[in-house]
C-alpha cells in the first residue's frame, strides 16, 4: 500500500509543487540526491572515485512538452560531459529520452540522443539510456537500436517487472547491446508487468542468467542481496569473468553494502543524482525500498 501511494504521489504536479518548496522534503533528499549543481555532483563523485567506485551522473528531469526545453535538456547534457572531462572525476552519463523530446517527436528525440553520443564517443565516454513507464518502452528501444547500430558508447536498461523483457533482453543479446538491468520503479498494470515480488524476482535471476550467458555487457542493478548473491553464484558456477559484469547502486542507499561488495574486489557503479528535479525521483525510491523512507527522515531531521 504504501509503495503505490508513493508511486502515485510522484506523478502529482500539485503534491510536488508544495513538498518541493519545505526544506524538510530538500534535506529529506540530500540522503539521495547530491545537489542541485554539477560542481556538486562532480565533487561527489570525486569521492567515490577515490574510494574505489565507478560513477555515473544522471540530471534528473522528466518528460517536458516543449522543443525547447529538449534543446535545453540537450545543451545540459553537452555541459555536463564537458565538465566532467574538465574535472577530476571519472565518470558517464545517464539520460531520460523524455527529457529530450520523446513525447514531442520520435525523430526530434532521436536527433538529440544522437548528437549526445556522438559527443560523448569524441570524448571517449558511455551514455547510458534510462528506461521509463511501460508506455515508452517500445519508442526507447526503437531509439536505442537506431543510435547502437551507429555508435556502441550506449546502453539500454531494462526493467524486469515488465513482462516484455525477456524477448527485448533476447534482442539486445543478439546485437550485442550493453544492458543495465533492473527490476523497475513505476506503477505498472497487471497487464505489462508482474505484480508479485516473487515474480519481479524470479523475472530478474532469469534476465540476469540470459544477459551473462550471451555474453552481454551487464550491470545488474540492485540493492537486493538476494539478486546480487544470485548473480555471483552464477558467475562462479559459469567460469564468468568478472569484467563481464558490474553491480550498479544508488548514490546513497545501502552505503555500507556497497563499500563491502567494493572491498571484495567486485566492481561497483554508483549512480549519483543531481539538479533541482528531485522530487519524482526521491517518491520512485522511497517506493522501491520502505527502509529508504527512515534514512530520509533521518537526513531530514539531521540524524
């Protein structure tokens, strides 16, 4: 119950407008959310650099109606991987499509992803496409395969709570496609997606073993010690190298785990969040994992 009256609260422009301007809710998200710049998510992940993490920037934002504002979002993006070659950090880039235009004009979002890694492959770096609601996921891919057949700086995410995956994880096996897979973070109907955790779960161990199997360049996403302990045994089990794969974390959920999985020689990516689009982002997690509401009110109240 209480993971869909969050869901549904993050799609509220009404609830947003009001928890966005309480400095409870913006100290509530520093738990997850870097800042709102890019010199502070650069500083960030500076930090995670030096205590051995991979890292991925992603600009939060959403889906934005005008052409406009996805030439805006476009020309961020630009920024952002220009100033991380400037910087210290090492880091890619993650993007949502409806932020550059998808629900506007397919061919207009194309362009603009297109131009992104093509910018992104001159300065030798990886753009990672982010997976929406179930209602984009066939435009997403349309998008992704065009760009993939051109530029292999670029990766897909699939969500394992979507029915549809399997044959879509089969696809991008067969092209070769590199793939983030997580179990996903939208309210779904019965229809595209599994309802039941154990579904959810069984979906993402058979996704997992399809993906490495094929020899596909997989992260597996997750905060789930179950789906991380399964993918190690299946690796062990298979004679998989370990740079066939990585596990993947959010900036600020599980921070001991992640720090142990790292010390164990395993290779760790930790998706920092940054700007001033928090707050669709911050319901998604608190849905995703309940424990992530407690760390919230913690950072708010300064615990």
């Amino acid at each position: 119950m209480l993971r869909q009256t969050l869901l549904f609260l993050s799609d509220r422009e009404d609830f947003k407008n009001v928890l966005m301007k309480m400095p409870f809710s913006r100290k509530a998200a520093g738990r997850f959310v870097a800042g709102e710049t890019s010199a502070e998510a650069l500083a960030a992940a500076r930090a995670l650099n030096d205590a051995g993490f991979r890292v991925t920037l992603d600009l939060l934002g959403e889906s934005v109606n005008e052409p406009e504002e996805a030439e805006a979002a476009t020309a961020a993006y630009r920024t952002s991987l220009d100033e991380i070659e400037a910087s210290d950090a090492v880091s890619t880039i993650s993007l949502k499509l409806t932020q550059l235009g998808l629900d506007i004009d397919e061919d207009f979002c194309f362009r603009n992803i297109l131009g992104i890694v093509q910018y992104a492959e001159q300065l030798g770096t990886f753009v990672r496409i982010d997976m929406e609601s179930s209602e984009h996921t066939d435009r997403t891919l349309r998008i992704f395969h065009k760009v993939f057949a051109e530029h292999s700086n670029v990766g897909i995410v699939i969500q394992s709570y979507l029915r549809r995956s399997e044959a879509d994880i089969k696809e991008l096996v067969r092209v070769g496609a590199p793939v983030r897979l997580c179990k996903g973070a939208y309210q779904e109907p019965a229809s595209v997606a599994f309802q039941q955790k154990t579904e959810v779960e069984a979906s993402f161990i058979r996704l997992m073993r399809l993906l490495l199997d094929g020899g596909a360049q997989t992260a597996i996403a997750s905060h789930d010690e179950r789906m991380i302990d399964a993918t190690l045994e299946h690796v062990a089990r298979n004679g998989i190298s370990d740079d066939a794969f990585e596990l993947q974390m959010l900036y600020g959920v599980r921070r001991d785990y992640q720090r142990q999985l790292v010390a164990n020689g395993l290779n760790m990516r930790i998706y920092v969040p940054y700007g001033s689009q928090w707050y669709s982002y911050l319901m998604r997690r608190m849905a995703e994992r309940p424990a992530n509401l407690l760390f919230g009110l913690r950072a708010a109240l300064g615990g």
